[in-house]
C-alpha cells in the first residue's frame, strides 16, 4: 500500500461515494414512482412529511426517511423554515412527467430490474453461458418500453423517418412496413397511426410482450396494425417498403443473418432503418459516462441475450457504425449510410 498515490485514491474515493449515492438514489427514485409519491407531491406542491403520509396513504416514518434521503441527493427540494417539501420544475420533469422526454423513470426500473436478478447475473457472468430475453425480470420489459417510448414519439416520425429517402411519402399513399423486435410495440403502433394507409406488422420473439402489444393496439382502435410471435430470421410475410430494427439488432444472436433475411423481405427499392445507441468505432472513443452505462447494460442483458441465440455474435450496445455498416453489408445491403443522430442513438438506412 506504500507505493499508493494519494491525491489519486481520494479522487477514486469521491467518485466512487458519489456512483453508491447515485445507486441509493435510484432505488429511492423508483420506490417513490412505484409508490405514486413524486406525483402526490407535485399536486400537492410544498407540504411536510406528515401531510405527504396523509395524502399519498405511506406510512409516515417510512415516507420522512425517503423524503430526507430525496432533500439531501437534490432529487427534492425542502424548506427549512417551514419544514416542507417540494418538487421544483425540473425535478418534477424528470422524477414524474410520465411520457416526456425528460422522465427518468422507465431507464431507472430497468437498471432495477438487473439488482433484481443480481444473481443470475453473475452466475451468467461467469459461466458464459447465455441468457435469453425472457429470464430478466418484467420489470426491464416495461422500463425498457417506458424509457424508449418518449424517444421514439418525439424523433421517429419528426426526424427519423423523413430522413430517409423517399419513404414518408411512400407510406403515406400506402405501403408496408416490419418493425422487428418490438417489444411492447410503442414504435409499431405509432407508426400504424402515422400511417393509417400503410399495412404494420410487429414481431417479437417474447410472447408476453406481443401479447401486450396487441391487446394496447385494441384498446387504441388501430385496424392497420398486426403483432406476431417470430424472431428475425423467420419472419413469413414479405413485401416490405420498410423494415425497422429499433435498439435491438445488436441484441440477436444473427444479426447477419437477421439482415439477409430483411434484405429478402424488402421490395426492390424498400428501406432498411436500423436504430442502435451512439457509440464511436473505438473504446477510446467511448471512454464516456454514457458509454459506461450502455457496455454495464450489455454486460448483463445485450450480450447474454445474443449468446442465448443461435450464432451468438454478440454484437453488444456498442458495436459502432463501422461494424453495424460490416453487418448490414455482410447482409447483402450494398448501401448503408447514417442519416440521423440525437445524444443517444444513430439511425442507419440500408438499401439493397
């Protein structure tokens, strides 16, 4: 321990406090969504501890421990004079404005859910072994859909789509499109509202999430939107004038194999939309916080979900558009470009 540099160590110190401040801070932060309370503390604006109990029905002494850990992280703010709490603006945006942008909440259930099934993590960490879809907790299911939903409203049909060449319009006229890998459907049945003349099919290989999917698109009236149970490679219905692949394709085991099969699924001059986090070509390149937090999430739930995959190539959330470009190609897409960015994904268009 001698040859330790000091002023190094306590730097490590500090930032390591700060990453379990942070991690206390999210259990905190997901207890009180789960529990409505940042939502009760909104309506009701500034209060104290024992009128907060009253209104939201928390035990009392429960709710002042998490009300005192939220003053002392700044996730709320208190009043010393009067002894209340409350919710600023912009912590309101982030901790309870369901659906916006802003809110946390859905990425914060996910990383839950991996503390969850801690030890089937690590028991897959070290075997090797893969671990499909379906053995993670629900609770990623729905983060997943809660975090990449406000995303998708705001980007997919404002930025993504436009981009690229030729297609809205297509779609609007009447067309077909393949959203693949949908999950809950978010992105599915915005796209079938868009374009009430274009004929959307989603699929997913999680049974439970088509489920859902098609039951939320009942209940929304959507007569132009299909959801079936399938992985990539065998999808039956061709024809396509668009394919969409939304934060997935780095998660299947033949993600070349999944683009040969897209590639033939396509009309001659159909498009193949690939949304994949932002990730440079390099490690040195992402030696970054975001880039951190996506490598821990392949770590637990990308990775083991490829290796349980016929293949298992393991393309991880950080594969970069270099080796994304390798894949599609390898696919047989002669043209693969990047037509949009925002701070979190890149959109590829691929065409034959």
């Amino acid at each position: 321990m001698s040859n330790l540099d000091q002023a190094k160590l306590e730097a490590l110190q500090r930032q390591l406090v700060g990453n379990i401040g942070g991690a206390v801070g999210l259990l905190m932060a997901y207890i009180g969504d789960q529990a409505g309370v940042y939502k009760v503390l909104e309506e009701t604006g500034p209060c104290t501890s024992s009128e907060l109990a009253r209104k939201s029905k928390i035990d009392t002494r429960y709710l002042s421990e998490w009300l005192c850990s939220n003053a002392a992280l700044g996730y709320i703010d208190y009043d010393e004079k009067t002894n209340r709490f409350f919710l600023t603006p912009e912590q309101a945006a982030i901790f309870c404005k369901e659906g916006e942008q802003t809110c946390m909440q859905g990425f914060f259930q996910a990383i839950v859910s991996q503390f969850e099934t801690c030890d089937k993590a690590v028991e897959t960490f070290i075997s090797g072994k893969g671990r499909e879809w379906g053995e993670h907790s629900s609770c990623l299911f729905c983060g997943t859909d809660r975090f990449f939903r406000p995303g998708y409203e705001a980007n997919l049909l404002s930025n993504w789509i436009p981009s690229l060449d030729g297609i809205d319009k297509r779609l609007k006229i009447g067309g077909k499109i393949a959203d693949i890998g949908c999950g809950h459907g978010s992105s599915t049945r915005l796209l079938a509202q868009n374009y009430p003349n274009t004929e959307v099919f989603g699929y997913d290989f999680h049974g439970p999430s088509i489920e859902l999917a098609s039951q939320l698109a009942k209940d929304e009236g959507l007569d132009n939107v299909v959801f079936l149970k399938s992985d990539a490679k065998n999808i039956s219905q061709t024809g396509f004038d668009l394919a969409c692949i939304f934060d997935a394709l780095h998660d299947m085991g033949d993600p070349v194999g999944v683009s040969k099969r897209i590639h033939n699924i396509l009309v001659d001059d159909g498009i193949f939309m690939v949304v994949e986090p932002i990730s440079g070509d390099s490690l040195s390149e992402n030696l970054n916080l975001l880039s951190g937090i996506f490598y821990g999430i392949s770590t637990t739930i990308c990775v083991p979900t490829s290796r349980a995959q016929e293949v298992g190539l393991c393309l991880g959330a950080q594969a970069g558009q270099m080796k994304l470009t390798e894949v599609l190609k390898e696919g047989n897409f002669s043209s693969v470009r990047r037509v949009s960015e925002n701070a979190t994904n890149m959109v590829l268009e691929a065409k034959k």
